[in-house]
C-alpha cells in the first residue's frame, strides 16, 4: 500500500511540475527575459520545462532519501533548508532599510522618482526598534511551533482483566496519544498550492496586476497584500487540517479495536459511544491545530503588510 501511494505522489508531482514548469515558461516569456524579448523557440521553452520538471522530481527523490535514511521528514528538513537560506538576505535588508530611515533621502529626490519607485524606496525604510520586535517574534514563534508540534491529547484506556488458564491478561492502564498538530505542515503546501493557482493562470494569460480588465481583477483579488487572499489561505488551512486528520486518525476503527481487545474508556460504552467520543475529541483539537497553521502561515503576510515589506 505505501508503495502504491508513493508511487502514485510521484507521477502527480511531475504532472504538477510539468504544468508549473510551463507556467514559469509563459511568466519569463511574458517579461521579455529571453532572447532580448523576442518569442523564445520551441526548443526553449521545452528546456525551461524540462529543467523545472528534473529539478522537482530530483527534489522530490532526495526527500525520500533523507526520510529513508536521514534524520527525519525529507521534504521538511529541505523545505528549512530553503527558509535558512534566506537569513542572510533578510539580515541585509534590515540594514539597507535602518540606514535609508536613519540616511533618508531629500524631497527633491523623491520628487523626481517615479511612483513606482517611491513606493518602493518608502517600502524598504524599516524603523531601529523594529528589529527586536521583529527578532523576538521569530523566536517566540519558533518556540510555539515546537511546542504545539510535540503537544498531545491523551484519552485514558483501561482493559479488563481476563483469566486464561493460570494467566491473568489486561487490567492494566494505557492511553491513546492524539497529536494536535495530526497533519503536519500538509494543509499549509496544499492551502499555498491552490491559493497560488490564480497567479499561474495569469502567467499562461499573461496577466498582472496592472492589467485591465478581468484578468487584472483577477490578479489584484489574489493578490497576497490583500485581505481576500489571506481570509481564502486561511478557511482552505482548516478544510485541509479537517481532511487529513480524518484520513489519519479513524475513530470507528480505533474504537472497534479497543472493544475487540478488551479495552474502553472509563465513562463510555464501547462500540459507538467510544467512537463518538473519540470524534469529539477529534474535532476538537484538530480546530487547535487548524488555527494553529493558520497563524504559522499568515503571521509572515500579516507582519509584511503591517511593516510594509512584500
């Protein structure tokens, strides 16, 4: 079964790379990045395709390496390769934006750049007490990830005592650990993937936000400074939580396999009752983890938006 379902991820994920391998083809085409501006060949788009394609599936096969023989989740630990990576260049425009608050330019300069460029010069300016505030929540952030990664709801077991023979079996006391955070970083990928979905379409449509029209509205509605964006991220953060908790966590088997073993959960029957409970349970702490996510996910938007950063 895992062999199947491993299998199957992986021809999904050269389709989805095929198709955003041509979405990144259509966006660099759209800019006139190759060939001076001029219409790339077929042959050009066919290596920008197939790049992206081995590079995801060479991605793809190196995080099922580190799984099988590493220190744990493969896409994980490559996923915070990635956001390490980033440090150094946040470090420097923390920097460049305390000196441009500190050095700031004259009005007559300003005046003579164009709107563009003042927003983004105004944009990048970042106050000196900013960067404390900034650095105390990455870290109290961290903290509470870790925190709510290890944390668990714990349902109390019980077995009754059984004689066979000479032997007495059960009577002991055990619990059944339920992870708040059941779905792991999943619905946040998932969440990211479908809520980017508008802005590869506007790359094959040749879209932007300044464009007019229908495709423009398109691209400003999910646009990732506005609000629409960010309320959508977030309700598609919980449908994901919700699914994969169910897809991993079955409380009519879990519950079956209790009454089978002689085990039960003081206060309820088992059989049903036990199953309901469980997905009371179930429900709730996966609504934790959900807004959990969410605040993990969006806390970076938020903070960008509030300080001016995109």
């Amino acid at each position: 079964g895992r062999k199947k379902i491993a299998s199957i991820t992986r021809y999904t994920t050269v389709a989805i790379a095929l198709l955003q391998g041509y979405g990144y083809y259509s966006l660099v085409n759209s800019y006139g990045l190759v060939n001076g501006g001029a219409l790339p060949g077929f042959w050009v788009g066919l290596v920008i395709v197939i790049s992206f394609t081995a590079g995801s599936a060479f991605l793809m096969w190196l995080g099922e390496q580190i799984t099988e023989f590493g220190i744990g989740n493969g896409i994980s630990i490559i996923l915070f390769a990635g956001i390490v990576s980033r440090v150094p260049q946040m470090v420097s425009d923390m920097y460049v934006g305390v000196s441009r608050w500190m050095n700031p330019l004259s009005e007559e300069t300003l005046a003579g750049m164009g709107e563009t460029q003042r927003k983004a010069y105004e944009s990048s300016l970042l106050h000196p007490a900013a960067i404390p505030v900034i650095v105390i929540g990455m870290l109290a952030l961290v903290v509470f990830i870790v925190f709510i990664n290890n944390a668990e709801r714990r349902l109390p077991v019980r077995y009754a005592k059984r004689v066979v023979g000479r032997k007495t079996y059960g009577g002991q006391s055990t619990h059944i650990p339920m992870k708040v955070s059941m779905s792991g970083v999943m619905p946040i990928i998932f969440a990211q993937s479908i809520a980017s979905l508008p802005a590869t379409i506007g790359a094959f449509a040749h879209w932007t936000v300044e464009s007019e029209g229908f495709g423009g509205g398109l691209m400003r509605l999910f646009d990732s400074s506005r609000p629409f964006y960010s309320i959508l991220y977030f309700l598609l953060i919980v449908g994901f939580s919700y699914f994969y908790s169910t897809m991993a966590f079955n409380p009519i088997e879990v519950a079956n396999n209790l009454k089978k073993n002689g085990g039960f959960i003081q206060g309820f029957r088992p059989g049903r009752p036990t199953a309901e409970f469980i997905m009371n349970v179930l429900n709730k702490i996966t609504m934790f983890g959900a807004l959990y996510l969410a605040v993990v996910a969006l806390a970076p938007i938020i903070t960008g938006n509030l300080i001016g950063i995109r």
